[in-house]
C-alpha cells in the first residue's frame, strides 16, 4: 500500500470506474480481497476485527454517499475498527446474479460468517432487499434496511410500479423473498416514511416477530441521505451492534430531525396541506427562534398577518 501511496484516507473521488475499481483492490490487498462476481457485482473484504459489516451499495451511490467515495463500511473501519465486506453492483440489480448467490454460498460452506462475533448487514433501497435476502447465509446476524423492498415478483407486488423493468427478474429461486429469508437472523429492523404508500406496503410484508419497524414520518423517499446529513447512520448501526437499539433510543437518535431542513419543510407542508394554522405557526415560531430559516419566517410573518386580521375583524363592532 505504500508503494502506490493509496492509503484508506486517500480520496477516490473523480475516478473513472476501472481505476475506482483498481484502487479498492490495491487497498483490500494487505488485509482482504477484492473479488469480481460476474460482469456487475464485486466484493471488497477488509478485516480489522471480530465484528463485520456487510454493506450493499452501488458503484453509482458511493461517490454520492461518501465524501472520499468509498464504501460506507470502510467509515466504520476507521472509526470503530469493525471488519467490512462491500458487495457493490453496477447499477441497480437487487443483486440478482447467480454470481452472487454462488460467492455466498462458498462463504457459507467456508464458515467465513462463523469467524466474527457479530455480523450486521446494511442496505438501502435495493440494497436493502439484498441486506435481507443474504443475510440467511449469517444465522443470528442483525439487519438494518431502509426503505426495502420485499420482492419484485409481479405475483406478489404488482401494485409497485416504480421498477417495472425488474418484473422479469427472478425474485422466487435463491435468496429470493427478502422477508423470509430473515427467519434466523436475531434481529431486523425496517426504517421507512408511512407515509410513502409503496415504501409502507414492502415495509408491512417484512412483518415477523423478529422485525421492529422504525416510522419516520415526512422524511420522504431518500432517508438513507437524510440520515447521513443528520449523522444518525453511524450511531444507528453501533446500536445494532450493542443491541441497544430500541423505540426510546431510536427516538433520542431522531431528534436530530429539529436541525434537519428537509424535514422541517415537509413537515410545514404537510400542516399547511391540512389548513392547521396553529400548528404551523407553533413550527414556524419554534424552528426560526433556533436557525435561520427564511421559509419559516415568511411563513411565521404570513400567519402572524393572518391572526392579526382575523383578530380586528372580531374586534370590530358590526352595523345593523
């Protein structure tokens, strides 16, 4: 690694896939691998300690997640000295190559999850039906997904037409129903918005006694960067690791959305939706006495203009 002077601090942004690609293998190489699975998938393994991270993510998603454009594993890695093993896929395939179930099938006849204490898998959207579906190959592993998909078998998911181009992909031999194949985990949990209809009817198949659903409301259809932007993933996942993660610190962890832009505005646009002025103008006087917030101002001045009037009219006597 010092001959090419790549170092796990080294930025990776702005490179071309082939060199992206030739960099993460330079850096696997002294304490890991980087495997190519097929012609659209790849596995990054660096191990660092007896607790793995297993991320799916997309060769798209990490430049625009990581700030050094590298898998979101390798943050853990630095900060918390967690082993991680990357399955990236060029483009958005659920994960859905025989490849893939091939690489975790000779994990799992080499007992290479039974060599770590824990073992959490992480994914979102797509990845996060493929944090579900392979976790099978890890019995007694923990599951976070954000915003999964259960399947996309038209049989059973017709009503999703957000990814009509996937409907002829086999969802049903290996690997395939995410929900099911979470039986043996010790513990999942499912972040979603209830109020996205679609994300909320995959969220209410991964129903299972081992499954908590974690609502967030307003926060829309992209949480996975709402909670990067809060700085709310990395604790999340060390929750998971220490089974620590439950409703009360799932709330304290949430507060972060008072500082949260994004969901400040949805929220305001939800109450106005609504016509409920009080609420709205309780928001708008509480976000811009703690941040600036030009929206919520004007908005606070509006309502304010609004109660002044309404509160003269009463005031003032009518003629017969």
């Amino acid at each position: 690694m010092a001959e090419t002077g790549l170092t796990f601090e080294t930025s990776l942004a702005g490179m071309k896939k082939t060199d992206w690609i030739d960099a993460v293998e330079t850096l696997c190489d002294a304490d890991g691998y980087l495997e190519r699975l097929g012609s659209r998938h790849y596995a990054a393994f660096v191990e660092k300690s007896e607790t793995l991270l297993v991320t799916f993510e997309t060769l798209q998603g990490i430049p625009a997640l990581s700030p050094l454009a590298q898998p979101l594993g390798w943050e853990f890695m630095a900060e918390q000295n967690w082993s991680s093993l990357c399955i990236a896929s060029d483009g958005d395939t659920w994960f859905r190559d025989p490849a893939v179930y091939a690489y975790f099938d000779r994990l799992i006849d080499d007992g290479f999850f039974d060599e770590f204490e824990r073992v959490i898998f992480y994914g979102a959207g797509p990845c996060g039906y493929a944090a579900a579906a392979f976790s099978v190959a890890s019995p007694g592993a923990r599951v976070l997904m954000v915003q999964p998909q259960a399947t996309l078998d038209p049989r059973v998911t017709e009503w999703d037409d957000r990814f009509v181009e996937m409907r002829s992909a086999d969802f049903t031999s290996r690997y395939g129903y995410a929900p099911d194949m979470l039986d043996g985990a010790a513990a999942a949990y499912v972040v979603y918005d209830p109020r996205q209809q679609l994300d909320a009817m995959h969220a209410a198949l991964f129903t299972r006694a081992n499954v908590r659903k974690l609502r967030l409301r307003h926060m829309g259809d992209a949480i996975q960067t709402d909670l990067l932007e809060m700085d709310q993933l990395a604790p999340m996942l060390r929750a998971i690791a220490s089974d620590e993660l439950d409703t009360v610190a799932f709330a304290r962890m949430m507060r972060a959305r008072r500082m949260h832009p994004p969901y400040l505005r949805a929220l305001m646009a939800s109450l106005d939706a609504q016509g409920r002025d009080r609420l709205t103008l309780g928001l708008a006087r509480n976000v811009t006495t703690r941040m600036h917030a030009p929206r919520f101002a004007r908005r606070l001045k509006e309502l304010e203009g609004k109660k002044a009037r309404k509160g003269a009219k009463a005031a003032t006597p009518q003629q017969d």
